[in-house]
C-alpha cells in the first residue's frame, strides 16, 4: 500500500471535518444548548474558585489570580483531546459489537481514520471560557506581553494538551484486551481535574504518581510555569515538550497494537 502523507491526511480530514459540522449543525438548537452547557459548567468550576479563595487567601503559595491562571490553562489544554479525540469514548462499545473491523479495511491510518469520525463542538465553549480565564488572569497577574511569550503560551499549551490526548489514547486501548475499560477510561478522565491544582500540594508517593506514571502535573502545572515563573523554570518544565511528544508516540503505538490484536483475533 502507498504510503499517505501529511498532505493527504489534511485533505481526508478537512472534508470528513466539514461533513460532520454540516450534520451537527443541522441540529442548531443542540449545537447551542451543548455549547452553552460546556460553558456554565466552566463557569461553576470559576465560581468554585472563587468560593475557594474567599476563605483560603493562598492555597501552596499560590494566590487567586495564579491558581485562575492554571486553572484557564487546563480547559485550552484539555480542548484538544475533547474536540478531536471524543471518539475514544466510543472504541470499547465498537470493540465489542465487532463494528470496529469496518476501520481496518480502509486504505489510511486506522488511528486517523476512527479519530476524524467525530468532532466534538462543545469543547469550542471550553475553549472560549478557557481563554477568556487566562487572559483574566493575566492581566490581573500583570504579566508581560510579546510575541515570544505568546509563542511560548502556544507552545506549551499545546504541549500540555499531548500529555492529555495520551493519557486518554492509553485507557481507550485497554478495550482491546479487558471488558471492563470503561472504568479506566472513567478513572483516567477523571484525573483532569487535579490538573487545575499546582503540583507542589501533592507529597511522596502520589507526587511521583502524577508526574512520571498519570502525568497529570504536566497537563498545565509545569508547562505553565514557563509563562508564571520566566525566571525559575524547572528542567521538567523545558522538557515537557519532548515528554509530550513521547508520551503521546507511545499512546499511539499502544493503540495501534490494540488494533493489530483485534485484526489477528477478530475479538
């Protein structure tokens, strides 16, 4: 089989994209009713933090307006993963009717191929309530503005939204070899919520946990730094995009063996 390139893949997906936003958008009122439920769900986790911060001025050194920071920085990290990668919520159930053998007769990327099929457009909401939060923080913060350090926001935000997308990629294949899959998928997702929360309030063991085996502390905590702390970047910080990038390469080639297991077995 030839081998596609970025450019076809682009193609494939761009039409598959605009196909699907046709269908959901011929169902407006659901469109907005989920756009406007992603966002005051958004929006009572920004009330939650402000209840928080009412009694407990600094949680870890940490005042209001940083943790807010962290906290805009999760949802834009975790739009990726919502808006391109929901599918994955669909695999076991697909694993399990036999269905998913349609996607291992097509002349792409099995991965690509079953990922493109959904897009998500509530994460557009969680996007929107994400940047509005970081750049509420950040003017409050004071924080400088340039064009290196939005670069830098770019970059590390889409560094930390790997790490997320991998961790999901990672429980989405264990249906492949356990029935019961939906409790990791349930588990794992559920996870992201400590990544609003600096990584220095966790000790010992689950500080270990959260940052080298469910690298929750990667989703925004440490890439964050790069743009809260310029002048006192840990390593791990700098060396999250490589980890990234890492970490998703091997959710992927752990997908694509679930894939090869169901394509020998038929199971």
């Amino acid at each position: 089989m030839r081998k596609r390139g970025l450019k076809f893949y682009l193609s494939i997906y761009r039409k598959i994209l605009i196909q699907d936003l046709k269908s959901k958008m011929s169902y407006r009122a659901d469109f907005v009713i989920s756009t406007f439920g992603m966002i005051m769900t958004n929006l009572a986790g920004f009330i939650t933090f402000m209840i928080l911060f009412h009694n407990f001025p600094t949680i870890n050194g940490w005042d209001y307006y940083h943790m807010l920071f962290l906290y805009g920085f999760s949802l834009v990290a975790l739009t990726p993963v919502q808006c391109f990668f929901d599918n994955n919520w669909n695999l076991r159930f697909m694993v399990q009717t036999g269905d998913f053998i349609k996607y291992c007769f097509r002349p792409v990327n099995v991965f690509f191929y079953f990922m493109s099929e959904v897009f998500d457009v509530k994460g557009l909401g969680q996007l929107a309530f994400g940047i509005g939060t970081i750049v509420y923080a950040w003017i409050h913060i004071g924080l400088e503005v340039n064009v290196l350090i939005i670069l830098k926001l770019i970059l590390f935000l889409f560094t930390a939204s790997l790490f997320m997308i991998a961790i999901m990629n990672f429980a989405a294949a264990t249906c492949f070899w356990l029935k019961g899959s939906g409790y990791v998928m349930v588990i794992m997702f559920r996870f992201k919520d400590f990544a609003k929360y600096p990584s220095s309030i966790f000790q010992g063991v689950f500080k270990v946990i959260f940052t080298f085996i469910i690298p929750i502390a990667f989703i925004a905590y440490y890439p964050s730094l790069v743009i809260l702390e310029p002048g006192n970047v840990p390593l791990l910080s700098w060396l999250s995009p490589l980890i990234g990038l890492l970490f998703f390469f091997a959710s992927y080639k752990f997908w694509m063996l679930g894939v090869r297991r169901y394509d020998f077995t038929g199971s």
